[in-house]
C-alpha cells in the first residue's frame, strides 16, 4: 500500500532511480492514460516548493498530453517490473496501450494517473513549461550529441503536491 509521506522526509536515491530503475512519467488523455519511460530529470526545491522536473521531446505522444493535463505523475516501479519501463519505453502510447500490455493498475490523485504497483511516486502540478533554446547550450558538444535532429526537449517543473510511497 502507498502512504502519503512528506518529500523532504525521503531517503530514496532519485540519481539511482532515474538511471538504473527509469521512472514513469504519465499523463491522463480524458479515457486513460499514458506512461512513457524517462532517465532524465530531477528534484529539489524551486520557488520554495518541493519540485520535480522531466524532460519531453515533442514528437512524443506524452507531449500532447502533458502540454493539456494540469497535473501529472512520476512513477518508479519495483526492479522486478523493470520490463514494464522498459516497454513503455520502446512503444508508444498512438499505437498500444502501454498499461494494458503491462498489467497495470491505474489509480488517481488530483486527476493525475499513477499506478499502484510503484514503489514511490510524484503527484505533480505543472508551474513551468520551456522548450530548450539551441543558442543556450554553454556546452556545444551536448547539442551535437543530443539532438541531431534538433529535437529540443520541453521541460516540464512541477510542484510536488503528494509523495506516495510503499510501506
């Protein structure tokens, strides 16, 4: 069972997290809703609130949704489900249904989906939203590397309203 706990009370290794375990960043569509892996972002405290702050690319399916949605979620399932991350990771949600194919269990808080496999999880309402700027990579060897394309991820902040989890 999740439990409501305070952010700054966490000892959970958010580094750890996002590089080895992948998070599931999900967004409701009206009907349902759609996880999509991330490795990317991070947390701490910005206009003295608790935040966390992802990364989307706008080609992802998940872009519309959260460009829509008010609120969001950061799910981090258990290591041993790490094959549900991994395949929301190489599917989109335009052409299968991720939590279906994966088996799982949808719930919600502040309308923002999460599910109740996770071991800890990000109630988010979004407060900023910016694309990156080309011009202001300091570091041009990142541009290069990252975004062939010119792909620019949309960041995402977003105020931590509730941190659930696993007792």
């Amino acid at each position: 069972m999740l439990r409501n706990v305070d952010p700054k009370a966490l000892d959970a290794n958010l580094f750890s997290l996002l590089a080895d375990r992948w998070g599931l960043l999900t967004a409701a569509d009206g009907e349902g809703c759609n996880p999509m892996t991330v490795s990317w972002g991070g947390a701490g405290i910005l206009w003295s609130k608790p935040v966390v702050t992802v990364y989307v690319r706008p080609q992802r399916y998940t872009h519309g949704l959260m460009e829509k949605e008010e609120y969001f979620s950061l799910s981090f399932l258990p290591e041993e489900r790490h094959d549900a991350a991994a395949f929301c990771g190489a599917k989109s949600g335009r052409d299968v249904d991720k939590v279906k194919e994966c088996g799982l269990t949808v719930m919600k808080d502040r309308e923002a989906p999460y599910f109740a496999e996770a071991e800890l999880v990000f109630v988010c309402r979004k407060l900023y939203a910016q694309d990156f700027d080309p011009v202001c990579f300091v570091d041009r060897e990142l541009e290069g590397k990252n975004y062939p394309t010119k792909d620019y991820h949309r960041m995402y902040i977003g105020e931590i309203v509730a941190a659930l989890q696993r007792e």
